[in-house]
C-alpha cells in the first residue's frame, strides 16, 4: 500500500481528540440563548444539509405516524409520533459535524458527512445509539401495558372513536393522565442521558458510559435551566409537528446546531 494511499485514508478517519475528565460548569440563560442565536446562523451557512437531515427526519415521522394506520392501530399514532421525537438527539449527529467543521473554519460537505457516519457506525456512538433505540420500546411498551391496564384489550377503529373512549370514561382520563407522567419520566430521563452524549462522543474517544454520566451531571447540575431548556425543545418539537412534521425541516437542524454550541459551552476537558 502506498504512502498517498495511507494518508488518504487517515484523512477520512473523523479527527477526535484524546480527551479525559470532563469538567461541567453551570449553565445559565444566556448560554442558551447564545447557543440558539450560533444554532440559527450555522443553519443560515449549510442550509442544504440542514434541510436534508430535517427533511429525512420530517418523512420518518410521517411515515411512522402513517404506519400506525396502515396496521390498524391508530389510536396509537400519537404516542409512536411523540417516542419518535425521542430519537432526535441522534438523527442529528451530522448536524453536529456540521457545527463543529464550521467552528473550526472548514466548509462541510454531505459527501463527507456520510463517510464520517458511515465510520461511526460501530463503538461508542454505536452503544449510545442502542440506548436510544432500547429506550423508545419501553416507550412503546409502556403505552401498550397502560391501555391494557386502564381500559383492556379491545380495538378502537378509528382514532376519533379511540378519542371518545379516552374522553368520556373515568378510565380514559386517567390512562391519559398516567400515561403523560409516564411518558414525562421516559423523556426526562433519555434528555438527562443524551442531551450532549452524542456531540461529546463525537468530539471524543470516551466511552458511551462516561458521555451519559457528564450529560446527566450537566443537567443536574444546572437542573432549573436545563430542564427549561428540555421543555422548550419539547414545546418547539411538538409544533413541528403540526401540520405533517413540517416544521421539522427547520427546528430539528437549528436544535441539533444549538445542542453542539451548548455541549461546547458547558464541558470542557482536563488533557492527559
């Protein structure tokens, strides 16, 4: 193998730095706000690839949503619509080498992109990737156990007739009610694991357990701003939603840009 052909080949390898001992500081609004207004003009600068992620993002959650009455069960097209939105953090993964290239005064590309996901595919973000995932079915699950609990196991047909069960029975407000905290906790918990477990993965070679540790200290550290910030995100995410996820082509790459900013202002690193 030739000497071009190695360096070419190391060029492609995603450049991450041998970092240890993450320091957390407190977050304040300003950080926030700074990082939303760095968000916003790192989407202004790639809005191509922006576009891109927020558009495969807005189409599978249409799809899902879709699915959900193509099966017959779309009484639950709302719940899988909300879980789907917990695997944001990683949908925008590219988004945070996008921010990152253009931080460092690089121009990103979607070529380049692709091949640097495509070398991530396996280790930590892998790990981390799976927690996701692993915790979007208890989401699921949860959904289901409480139907069965609150109200049985029987059909619903249409989702409007499934809104009438839930809104004229006892039963029904309270499986609504149980299923709002439930999920609450479930998306409390994944924010507090990943909020910048995947940008610190990608910018480092710690391992998926270390990333999810510092982004649970992140937050409870500065627990008043942060869960602030997660209701936010929430509140902005679910808008999108109305009409079809569009919105989402917008304030998913705007989001994914501003997590990057805010994980560069609240971690930082002693060297080894």
């Amino acid at each position: 193998m030739s000497e071009d052909h190695l360096a070419v080949s190391a060029s492609a390898q995603p450049a991450r730095h041998k970092l240890a001992k993450p320091i957390i500081r407190h977050v304040t609004v300003e950080d926030i706000s700074s990082s939303l207004k760095l968000g916003i003009s790192d989407f202004v600068k790639a809005p191509g690839i922006g576009l891109l992620f927020g558009g495969f993002f807005m189409i599978g959650g249409v799809l899902v949503t879709l699915l959900s009455f193509w099966v017959d069960m779309s009484y639950i097209s709302y719940p899988l619509a909300c879980g789907f939105l917990l695997v944001g953090p990683f949908a925008a993964l590219g988004l945070y080498e996008v921010s990152k290239e253009l931080q460092a005064g690089q121009r990103p590309t979607m070529k380049h992109l692709l091949s640097l996901m495509w070398e991530l595919r396996r280790g930590e973000i892998a790990w981390m990737a799976f927690t996701v995932i692993f915790i979007q079915f208890l989401w699921m699950f949860k959904v289901h156990l409480l139907l069965a609990l609150f109200l049985g196991l029987q059909g619903y047909g249409t989702f409007m007739q499934f809104a009438m069960t839930i809104f004229q029975s006892t039963e029904g407000i309270l499986f609504l009610l149980t299923g709002h905290l439930v999920g609450a906790f479930f998306a409390i918990l994944l924010f507090a694991v990943s909020v910048v477990s995947f940008p610190l993965l990608l910018d480092t070679e710690l391992d998926f357990v270390t990333a999810m540790i510092t982004s649970f200290k992140v937050v409870t550290t500065s627990p008043v701003i942060m869960v602030g910030w997660g209701l936010l995100i929430t509140a902005i995410l679910m808008l999108s939603m109305i009409p079809a996820f569009l919105g989402l082509l917008v304030t998913l790459p705007v989001l994914g840009h501003t997590t990057w900013h805010l994980y560069k202002r609240t971690v930082s690193f002693e060297e080894t």
